[in-house]
C-alpha cells in the first residue's frame, strides 16, 4: 500500500479503537499522518508547536525502523533472520522486546505466546490465505517447540521454533514513539497504531480524548473512552478472521494450549494502562484466558485496567476506567463494573 504523510482535519479509521472528532480547539496546530506499517494503518495526530510535519517524519521513520526489525514476514528483518538461522545476534531494541513478551508468557500461564509462528502460518494468517490445518498437523507444530534462549542481544531458537511478535510490537513501538515524542517537547499528541492507542496528555485544550470502541458484533461503536496520557490497546476476534462453511469464526489470535483459535467467548478485550507494551501484551492474553481467568488475573496483579465484551455483549470494566467509559445509547447489554 502507498504511504500516505498529510495534513488531515479528521481522523477516520477503521480500527477496534478510534478517535472521535477532531481537535476543535486547536485544529490549525494540530498535524496528523498515516503510514501503513506492521500489517495495519498508523495515524499519528499531533498537537505541535511548528515543527509538526518534522516531528511526523521522525515517527514514521522509527516505525519503520521497527517494522524492519520485527516484522515475521519481511525478508530481513531481525525476527525473519533468527526464524530462519536458529540463532542471531539482535538489537538491544529486539532483545528487549523478546525478553518482555517471554516473561509475560511465563506470568500469564502460557496464554501469550511469542512461539506460535509456525502455527499461525499452518493456519494462513500470516498471508490471509485462511485454511483449518488438521488437527495432527497442529499438535505435531506445537510439541515440536521450545523455548527461545537469550543472552545478552544473543538469541537461540530450539529446532522448530520460530517467534511471531505481532501479539506486542506495536505496543512496544507506540512506547517507544511517545518517548520521543515526549522527548521532543510533545504535550499533547494522540497515536493510533492500529487500534493500539497511545496518548500523550489530553487534547490542545486539556480535555481528555474521546475515543470509540468498536462494537464488536454491529456497525459503529459500542462504547465512548475517554483518555488521558495513558495507552488503550485491544484484541477481538473481528479484524482478523475467517469463516467455515458452517458459518464457525476462527479468529487470529490463537490458544497455546491447543494451536487452535482462542474460543473463550470474549470477543473483545481492551486492557488500559501506562505502558502499551504491556496493555498490548495483556489484551492477548487475556482475550485467551477468558473472562473469568481475566478478573483473577486482574485481581491478583492490578496495574491496568480493562474492558471485555463477551460473546453475548455484555460489558465488564474495572472500578479505575468505570468513570471513563460510557456505552453508547441503545446498548442493550448488561454492564458490570468490577471492583475490589
Ligand atoms: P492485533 O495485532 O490484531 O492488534 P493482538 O495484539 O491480540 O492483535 O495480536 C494478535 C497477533 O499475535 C496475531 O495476529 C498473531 O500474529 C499473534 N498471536 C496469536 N495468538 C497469540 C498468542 N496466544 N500469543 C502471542 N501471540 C499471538
Ligand atoms: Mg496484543
């Protein structure tokens, strides 16, 4: 797809969480791109000082460069490298990023899984080229792995192994992005990485930013949020999926256990938090888990909030974003608020 970096008075993607309005307040301040990277569209809106455009360029120019370290199916890319050969040396970037999603595996039972590569190829959606694998061919993928090794940048995949990142890389690039952003002097700026929002402070004028998620199972949005200087990251099983003769969903985000798609009757887990490594981390995960392991999980560490949707569009919130999410009028669903 054509890169595309203009001036834009409103944002309209289509993506699980997206920006509502413009920025009435300060429109002729605010600058926003759009660059297609990481298999999905990227707009970054920001409330500049005068060098916005020069801003804009340096984010779409380290997205970039992390595309090129990260991406499974990108020739060269430091993940591709080490899938191939078994063994790389990686950026300390790709080290890290490695090391982070290993441990939040190990925290989350299992449930987020760098290692599911050879399995989400099996499956076509690594291409769209969507296919049931049979059931042999899956568990022969799945036993056949084992764990990646890291030392210092070095990396070492067991035979049969090779790391898809796809479940963190944008939470960890929008991280990265508003650290120097914020670096640069930036107070105000929203990222929208394809649905992994990251926002720096409020809008021009102080306001939170409005934010729409996207109904799950209908047009338009189910809920409104508003955000604050924190990252909104979420997962669903209705972006990227596909459908059998009988109608049956198989969505891209995969169970470890099984090697087959995460079937927890979640269709929706939006994790909101400081760090959009770990929202984005989490929001993986925990759309495995499901909803009831997704409370104890959320009791028992805290740290974040969340939304889930369940198969039935009921919705459940923690008390810490309670106040900040408002489902849209003629949500029929039942709304729980989960407090400690
Ligand atoms: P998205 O990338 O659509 O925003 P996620 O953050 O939930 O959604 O990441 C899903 C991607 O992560 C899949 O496309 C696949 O590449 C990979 N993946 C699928 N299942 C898992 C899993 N259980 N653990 C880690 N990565 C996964
Ligand atoms: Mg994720």
């Amino acid at each position: 797809m054509r890169d595309i970096i203009k001036r834009m008075s409103a944002v309209i993607i289509l993506s699980a969480i997206a920006m509502l309005g413009g920025c009435a307040a300060a429109q002729d301040t605010s600058v926003s791109g759009s660059v297609y990277a990481m298999d999905t569209v990227m707009t970054i809106t920001i409330n500049a000082p005068s060098d916005g455009e020069a801003l804009l360029r340096g984010a779409e120019s380290t997205i970039r460069r992390l595309d090129d370290m990260w991406s499974a199916t990108k020739e060269n890319s430091e993940i591709s490298t080490l899938n191939t050969l078994g063994n790389a040396e990686v950026s300390t970037e790709t080290a890290e990023l490695i090391s982070f999603a290993l441990d939040t595996g190990a925290d989350t039972n299992g449930a987020l899984d760098i290692t599911l590569y050879p399995l989400l190829r099996a499956w076509g959606f690594t291409t769209g080229e969507y296919t049931v694998p049979d059931k042999a061919l899956v568990e022969a993928l799945l036993s056949a792995r084992g764990a990646p090794e890291i030392n210092g940048t070095n990396v070492t995949l067991p035979v049969g192994t090779q790391l898809d990142l796809g479940a963190v890389a944008k939470g960890y690039a929008g991280d990265i992005l508003c650290e120097e952003l914020r670096a640069a002097g930036v107070t105000s700026a929203l990222l929208d990485l394809g649905g992994n929002i990251h926002a720096i402070g409020g809008r021009a004028d102080g306001s939170a930013w409005r934010l729409g998620l996207k109904h799950p199972r209908g047009e338009g949005n189910i809920a409104v949020i508003e955000l604050n200087d924190r990252a909104a990251v979420t997962s669903g099983d209705y972006e990227r999926f596909f459908t059998d003769e009988s109608g049956r969903r198989y969505c891209h985000i995969l169970d470890p256990k099984t090697g087959f798609p995460a079937d927890s009757s979640l269709c929706s887990v939006t994790v909101i938090g400081e760090r959009g490594a770990l929202c984005d981390a989490l929001s993986t995960a925990l759309f495995v888990m499901g909803a009831q392991q997704a409370e104890e999980y959320w009791r028992k560490n805290g740290g974040f909030d969340m939304i889930l949707i369940t198969a039935d569009c009921d919705m459940l919130v923690t008390e810490g974003i309670a106040q900040d999410v408002r489902p849209v009028d003629g949500f029929t669903g039942g709304l729980i608020i989960l407090d400690r």
